[in-house]
C-alpha cells in the first residue's frame, strides 16, 4: 500500500486547535493575509488573537481593511515535491470552500502538472474554518491506521453531507465593509441592530439563516438550531466546537447554551484570520461534524 500525504489550507485553523493534532504530520498550504502594510503567511507569523483585538480597536477600519491572497505558484510546487521526497505515492489536499477563493482551483491546476509523479486528490470541502481541519484530521488519522485513499475519500464525503457551521455577527461593520450587505440592508441592520445567523451551505456558500434583533436573542436562536441539527444523536457520534474571533460573543454563548441543554464536546477553535477578516471581532458560533457509526452506510 503506498504513502499518503495529509495536506490542508491554513483556514482550516489546524495551528490554532489542540497540539496532540500536530502529531499527524499535516502539511499546512498558508494563504497570505494583507493588513496595515503587511504581508501575512496565515499560521505562520500572524498570530489570531492580537489579529481580531486589532480589528476591535483600529482608527477608521474601512481605510484599513485587511485583504487575502492566494497561496503562490512557488508553494504550492514546493509542497508536492516534498510530499514526493517523502516517498509519498498519493496526497490529499483538503481546501476552503471554492465559493471563498480561487484557492481550490489554482491548487487543481498545480496538482495537474504532478499527475505522472504522484496521485493528488484536491477536495473542496465545501466549509472552511476548523471544520475543514477536521476532515483533514480526520484524513490523517484514517491514513495512519492503513485505509486506502479511495476508503479516505469516501468517509470524508459521509462527513461533508452532514457537516455544519453556525455563527452569530454581532455587528455587521465588517460584512458592511466587505461589501456582503450593502445599501437599504446595511443601513436598517444598523439602525434595528439586526444580528445575522449564518451558516455553510451545502455548495459552500456562506449565508444568512435568519435575521434577529440583538446578539442575544440571535445567540438563544442559534441554539435552538444547533440542538435540531443535533437531534438525540449520542456525543460519541459527533463533534461539536465553539467557533470565534473576539472572546466578548463567546462568553455570552457559553452563559446561553446551557439553558438549551447544549454542550460542545470539543475545545473551542478561534476563526482563522483570512476567514475572520470579512465578519470581524465580534463572531461567536459552532461547528459540528457528524461521526459515521458502524451501522451507517458509508454512501447514505
């Protein structure tokens, strides 16, 4: 059987969870973050939490937006060649949403050119955030106890059926400023302090749910939705984590969801900053993978 290399865009926050998943040899493919004059290798030399206390505090923040780019040509060929001096016949790269970026197709175009030194399998996963960390972790974890990339594949696929990401903005200044809502929208969910639930859809999109007034009530709302989605599938089942950019949404999260009786079963994972950068500071929501059972089928 031979050697299956574990690769990953940095919006999957993989630096920022749990160090016990950094045993798993994931190699990380940085997206660059621009901001106040700087260039940013994600993960790298740009750390989250000073990032989102930035954003809170910067003079005249539409001046300053932060902008993303794409991993280089350059990388992403040094990627591969060393999955190849790894004496790896086959890699799986696990990709933000293709609906966030061009990132998911440049690297398609990149893995085209290796087709006759090694076998890349280039996944869209449809999310982005911890939740695409998950897959790959979940990847590598599978590929260390000797599945076949086909096997891999196919597990994943079950999980990205099911997976979900729910979060409360509980100020629309960045998405405004992002151009994400704009005109009569922008100027009444100023004005009634609307608070948007948004979620992943099933074709990678980022959109809102519901509309709600306070970040309060969009919390208890998020919650009620997060335990329908849940349903009485066991905690062994699942994985549920908080997801954030500033801590201050977090903590009223963590005093709402026991009222619903919600719990995560997982530590809290911050946002990564080129995904962080487009909702802002004040983002607080969940993550939740479904765990395949035995007795599920692999392609229901």
């Amino acid at each position: 059987m031979g050697k299956i290399k574990i690769l990953c865009t940095s919006t999957g926050c993989i630096e920022y969870a749990p160090e016990r998943y950094r045993e798993l040899g994931i190699d990380i493919i940085r997206i660059h973050i621009i901001f106040e004059g700087k260039e940013y290798l994600e993960g790298l030399d740009l750390d989250p939490v000073k990032f989102y206390e930035r954003l809170e505090t910067i003079e005249e923040p539409k001046k300053n937006l932060p902008s993303t780019a794409m991993p280089t040509t350059q990388a992403l060929y040094d990627h591969f060649e060393a999955a190849i001096a790894e004496g790896c016949d086959e890699a799986i790269v696990f990709t933000l949403s293709s609906a966030l970026g061009g990132t998911y197709n440049k690297i398609c175009l990149i893995a085209e050119e290796f087709k006759e030194r090694i076998k890349i399998h280039v996944v869209d996963t449809k999310i982005s955030c911890f939740g695409e960390g998950l897959l790959a972790i979940k990847a590598a974890e599978w590929a260390k106890a000797g599945k076949t990339s086909e096997e891999i594949l196919k597990e994943c696929a079950w999980m990205m059926r099911r997976q979900e990401f729910v979060g409360v903005d509980a100020k629309l200044d960045y998405l405004i400023y992002n151009g994400r809502l704009k005109g009569g929208k922008a100027f009444m969910g100023q004005m009634l302090k609307i608070c948007p639930v948004v979620h992943f859809t099933k074709e990678g999109e980022i959109v809102a749910m519901e509309s709600v007034r306070t970040p309060k009530k969009a919390l208890a709302r998020m919650c009620e939705i997060m335990k329908e989605i849940i349903g009485d599938r066991a905690p062994e089942d699942y994985v549920l984590f908080h997801i954030y950019t500033g801590p201050s949404l977090l903590t009223t999260l963590k005093e709402i969801e026991p009222k619903y009786d919600l719990a995560t079963n997982h530590e809290a994972v911050i946002m990564s900053p080129v995904s962080g950068a487009h909702n802002g500071p004040w983002l607080a929501g969940y993550g939740l993978a479904f765990l395949r059972r035995e007795d599920e089928p692999i392609d229901g």
